[in-house]
C-alpha cells in the first residue's frame, strides 16, 4: 500500500514509531504505515481495502472507537484501552480524530508493565498516603465544623444554607478520613444501593456553592437509570472532585459550562470495566487537560492547576477501582468530559 501523499509529511507517517491508520466512513482501511503492520498482523498489502473491525482485536476497538468519533464529529482520545487476545491482553492508547470523508487513528502500544494512568496502577499509587492524610485532616475537621455550626445557628437565610452544606461536607469528609485511618487507605464501607441521581444533584449543590460566578451547571440524567452500587460518600466525593476539577477549569477560562450527564453505558470490546454499566459524565468547556499530562492524570501530584495537590483525580480512580468500576476522559480546548463508570444493584 502506497503512502496517501508524497513529502515530509508521508515520510514522517511511515517512520512513525505508532501505528497510523486511515480509514472511510465505511471503516474501510485506506491507508497504513509500517507500524501498523505488527499491530494489526497483516501486511500493508493485505491491509489496503479491508474492513478495519476485522483486523484482529485492535482493529475491531479502533473500529468501534472510530464509529463514535464520526457518528460525535469529535476528537476521541483513550487511555490504557485493554485489548483481549484469548487469555491475554495487551494495553495502549488511541486517539481517533474524523476527518472530512473518513477518520484518522493512532495507536500507541503501552509496553509490558507500564503503569496505566486510570486502571489498578494509576488507582493503587495513592495507597498509603491515607493514614497520613487522615492524621493531619482530623484537627482541622472539627474545628471548621464547630466554627460552621455556630454560623448555621445564628445565621439567616443563604447564609445559613451554605453554612449547613458546609457541616454536611466536613462530616462525609471525616467519615472518609476514618476509612482511611483505619488501614492507611481508602476503603469502602458495605456496598448499597445508591440513587445516582439523587448522589449528583447532591454533589452539583456543593460545587455550585464554591464556584466562581461565570460558570454555568445543567444536569442531563437518564430517568431509567437504576440505582448502583457503592458507597455512597466515597462515590459522592469522587462525583464532587470531578464537578470541582471541571468548574475551575471554566473558570480560568472566565466563564463557561459545566454539565453532569447520566446514562447506561455500552463497553468497548476489551475496554475498561465491562461489568460497568452506568456513567456519570462531567463535562466542561474548559481549556482541556494539558497535553504533557494527557497520560498521567489520574496519577497522584499530577495537576495543571497552580495550586493544586494532584490528589483528586487519584482519588476518583482508586474509589473507581474499589468498585469494580472505571474511569476516563476525553480531551480537547473547549470540551473536556470525564466518564466515571459504576456497576448496578441489581
């Protein structure tokens, strides 16, 4: 198969180290580098006409990865995909990008033993920082909640109200610090059923409360959803960090949207968290994850922000692994959607 054009840039797609391919909107294969040969197990020869979703277990991800893409008009960029051969796998990343009349896709395989940044390595990085945290949060827990107490009781009006969200917020956090306190680690309590609903409206209340004035929240929520399975002030904080994460990106922006959506999910073959059926999406119109950290997100001390810890997306990914469940994100300037994944009560 013969490159799709002459000059730097066809030579540049042919010593890429990543395997490169294009596709139509039928998924037909029009163009394929060399490095896509290994990967796919055919020869370019071979590749040239052929449906991508019938190219081995990367293709058909990349196949249906690509169908989302176009069916979205949208940039999609997937980290740590699990791509089943059998008994084994192999993990990588994609970023399918449509095109005018077809669909642009690069597929970096992760070598063996590298870190995924939202599975068990990204997940179980955070371990034993927990009893330290613990330790120190405990004081300026209880002396915050006292301070707010006293104000919800003199206080009137809103300013009452936000004194309550407040005690309310102190309380599941010293409930979380007593999880982690009693082995150094996050550690659910027993697993219920949760109204998710009702666990994001709750969550959107006290990130509206501490947002800036110019960020925007709506809620797009599937009324057939049923309930999942969790606990739910872990689940609940994980909810709130990526709703705060979101309005501060809108707001260094200045002004913008921030939507919590939910719905039932389809897993990607191979994906992550199969048994995981129900998504929460945080989206804003934010700046976009920073490229350099693109990879490292859910790492902890990995942060864009200037003053941030890079302790919240960490958390979001161990509660998501607590739960047999996952979590991912997609990226660009102008939209940025993170998608926690939970398994149902019944």
């Amino acid at each position: 198969m013969n490159p799709p054009a002459e000059g730097e840039a066809a030579r540049a797609a042919e010593a890429a180290p990543v395997a490169l391919l294009l596709v139509d909107e039928a998924g037909t294969i029009l163009y394929a580098n060399a490095a896509a040969e290994p990967l796919l197990g055919r020869s370019r020869r071979k590749l040239a006409g052929e449906a991508l979703a019938g190219c081995g277990p990367w293709g058909q991800v990349a196949a249906e990865m690509a169908g989302r893409a176009r069916a979205s008009g949208r940039e999609i960029l997937a980290h740590d995909v699990c791509v089943r051969f059998g008994e084994d796998s192999e993990r990588g990343s994609l970023d399918v990008v449509p095109e005018a009349g077809g669909t642009c896709i690069a597929i970096r395989r992760a070598p063996p033993g590298v870190l995924n940044p939202h599975g068990e390595g990204a997940a179980n990085a955070a371990v034993g920082f927990g009893r330290m945290l613990s330790h120190e949060l405990k004081n300026p827990i209880a002396g915050a909640r006292g301070a707010a107490q006293l104000i919800a009781q003199t206080g009137e009006g809103e300013t009452a109200e936000l004194a309550r969200i407040i005690v309310t917020e102190l309380d599941r956090a010293r409930r979380i610090a007593e999880h982690w306190s009693r082995i150094g680690d996050i550690v659910p309590g027993p697993l219920q059923p949760v109204n998710l609903h009702a666990l994001a409206r709750e969550a959107m209340a006290s990130s509206q409360a501490a947002a800036a004035p110019g960020v925007r929240f709506s809620e797009h929520f599937d009324p057939s959803l049923p309930e999942g399975l969790g606990d739910r002030d872990l689940l609940l904080q994980a909810v709130l960090n990526l709703l705060t994460n979101a309005a501060e990106a809108v707001a260094r922006a200045g002004q913008g949207d921030v939507v919590l959506t939910t719905r039932y999910r389809r897993p990607l073959p191979g994906g992550i968290a199969p048994d995981a059926r129900l998504e929460i999406e945080v989206r804003d119109t934010g700046p976009g994850v920073p490229e350099a950290l693109a990879g490292s997100v859910f790492n902890p001390f990995v942060t864009g922000k200037p003053a941030g810890e890079g302790l919240g997306l960490a958390f979001v990914s161990r509660v998501a692994d607590l739960h047999g469940g996952g979590v991912e994100f997609d990226s660009r300037p102008g939209r940025t959607a993170f998608r926690l994944f939970l398994r149902e009560a019944s």
